[in-house]
C-alpha cells in the first residue's frame, strides 16, 4: 500500500474493463425488498422498443449481456446489474432553418405576408416531423449497478440529467425502490485542498499527476495541470489565494486510478495490473462476468474507502459538524456537500 504523501508513479499496464467508467453513487432506501424476479417483471414492464419513423426519442431496459431475449437483470456474484438504452433522433438545425426560410419566403411571395412568431413555430414542428425519418438514429447504454447488500446503486454515467432519467425509470420499474445521492461529512473541494496543501492523502490513496482549480471570485479563473507535479508552491499558492479543486488525479491501492471531482462524480476510472485477480477470464462468453467481477470487487472497496476519506457518509439534509473539517493554513473553508453532482452535467457520454 503507497505510504501517505507520496505522488503516485505512472502506470503503465492496465486492465481493459468496459464497465463503469465515470459513476455516479446512490445510496438505497434499506426497505426496498424485491426479488430477482420481481425486479425483472418491473423492468419488463419498460423494456426497450426502437424509436418510431417520426418519434424522437425512446428508452427502455435491455439484456446487460446485449442477448436477445435474455434477462434484464444479471446476477453475478450477488451483484445485480442491469442496462438503460436512450435512443434518440436529431434533425440538424441548420437543415430545418433553410427549410424554414424557404416556407416563409415562399408564403410572403404567394401571399404578400410574413409568417408569425406562432405560424414559425408550427412550420418548424411540421418540418422537424417531415425529416425525421431520414434522420440518423444515435444510441447508448447506460451501464447500472444494484448492490443490495450494500444498499448502493452507480450509474455509469457523467451526465447529471442522463443519471436522472435512469434513476427515474428505477423508481417507475421497481416498487418501493427510492434512492438519494450520497453526502459527505466533508465537502470534496476542502478535502482535496487539504491533500494538496499538505501532501498527505487519506491511508491507502496517492496523488497523482492531474488537477483542476477554479477561482470562487467573479473572475472564474482556471488553472489546470496535466501530468504535472502537484507537490509545487505553485498548486499551494492557487488554493491559498482562494482557488479551490474542481478535480483531482488519484491512486487508490495502487489497484484504481481515477479523478474525484467537488460534485463526489468519479470519473476517469482505470484498473490496474493486478486487479481481478482470479476473474473469470480468457474466453469470450466470459468477458462480460470477468468485467462485472473487476469492476464491482474492486469499486465496491474503493467506493467506501472514499467516502471515510471524506469522513464519512452525512444525513441527506444534514450539514457537517463544525468540528469535522480540519483545513490546513490557507485552505478553502468547508462547507456541506451539495446534494447532486454539480459538476456532473459537465461530462457528456457518447454519443449525444
């Protein structure tokens, strides 16, 4: 295990896992109760069907193994996993702006009138309509993780409204299932300025070579360091003059790389030489439990590892004790977790 303080090496070698790459983590209502098989009746209930010649939009549940006709809910190793697949439609604006111009342009020649702001409008619904079965169709899948022992559900996601929209198809699908994102004694961003300003990362984590820090005045400054040293009186003297971390590069264990940033989003996840050990592994109808097993064996240490290095899970509402943040000289002053992942909306997931 690194010892506290020490900048983390770049590693080389990786363990290629296509699961779980930027997470968002809930926390379970511990009275959700239900079986496999009545979580799979519910999802089944909002099973996905292809958009429609004029439908822009459509999302449902898929089989997590990408099987037709298989379960929606995978059970492997007690961990639950399941998929959401958003599939959309999008006329380019700039296709239905030249039509536009064309209809109206061609009404004020025949009647000597412009179109209004409420006829353009209809115009443009009837153009958008008229195109979009020549339109492409773009898709993703969102992969999602039940772990009911833990009462922890993670979303595969970076995208805030995109995590929405799967948790909400959740609570829709599943009965008595309710979920709220976790809060921490310690606000990440105080957190983070601690482990810079003093080099001392929480037990069993690193810092690493990439970080981002935002000025809180109305400038809005941003400094941003990529494989740079962090251990400089520079990066001090940015968070002295009141900057305060948005992101930050970690190595837990040696086993997961991956950036926190001041919304609790973990992002950039990687694992490393060493990690599934053991997994299933070599063939191709294995690839996908192998992937599950790494992903969740090793999230699920990491995951609560973090959240005592932040000092632990807070009430939903509930604001930090005073005595809990300890800031070193010059650091930002704490203050309660927010409770969505404001920086969430800031990672798009392809292909939207």
């Amino acid at each position: 295990m690194p010892d506290n303080g020490r900048l983390s090496k770049p590693v080389e070698k990786r363990v290629s896992v296509s699961v779980f790459k930027n997470v968002i983590v809930y926390r379970i209502e511990p009275a959700w109760s239900q079986t496999l098989a009545e979580a799979e009746e519910g999802l089944g209930k909002q099973r996905f069907v292809p958009c429609g010649p004029s439908q822009e939009k459509s999302a449902g549940w898929v089989e997590p193994r990408g099987e037709a006709n298989g379960p929606l809910v995978e059970s492997i190793d007690g961990q639950w996993l399941v998929e959401y697949m958003i599939e959309s439609k999008q006329v380019p604006g700039s296709v239905v702006r030249r039509k536009l111009d064309e209809r109206c342009a061609n009404i004020e020649a025949t009647t000597g009138r412009k179109p209004g702001k409420k006829e353009k409008k209809e115009l443009k619904e009837d153009i958008t309509l008229e195109l979009l079965p020549m339109a492409f169709t773009r898709s993703a899948r969102v992969a999602v993780w039940i772990d009911k022992a833990e009462n922890r559900l993670v979303i595969n996601s970076g995208n805030a409204s995109r995590a929405d929209e799967v948790v909400t198809s959740l609570v829709k699908s599943l009965d008595g299932f309710a979920v709220a994102l976790i809060n921490t004694q310690i606000e990440p961003a105080a957190a983070m300025a601690n482990w810079l300003l003093t080099q001392e990362p929480p037990a069993g984590f690193t810092i690493d070579r990439e970080c981002e820090l935002k000025a809180s005045d109305d400038s809005k400054a941003v400094v941003r360091y990529a494989k740079h040293p962090l251990d400089i009186d520079e990066v001090k003297q940015h968070i002295t003059d009141g900057k305060r971390p948005t992101r930050l590069a970690l190595t837990w264990d040696d086993r997961v790389s991956f950036e926190l940033t001041h919304g609790l989003l973990i992002r950039k996840i990687t694992f490393l030489e060493g990690t599934g050990d053991g997994a299933a592994g070599g063939k191709k109808e294995d690839n996908y439990d192998a992937d599950v097993a790494i992903a969740t064996g090793e999230l699920g240490q990491l995951v609560p590892a973090l959240l005592d290095a932040l000092g632990g899970e807070a009430a939903f509402s509930a604001a930090p004790p005073d005595d809990t943040v300890k800031p070193a000289a010059g650091a930002a002053p704490a203050a309660p977790t927010t409770t969505t992942p404001a920086d969430a909306a800031e990672e798009e997931d392809a292909p939207f």
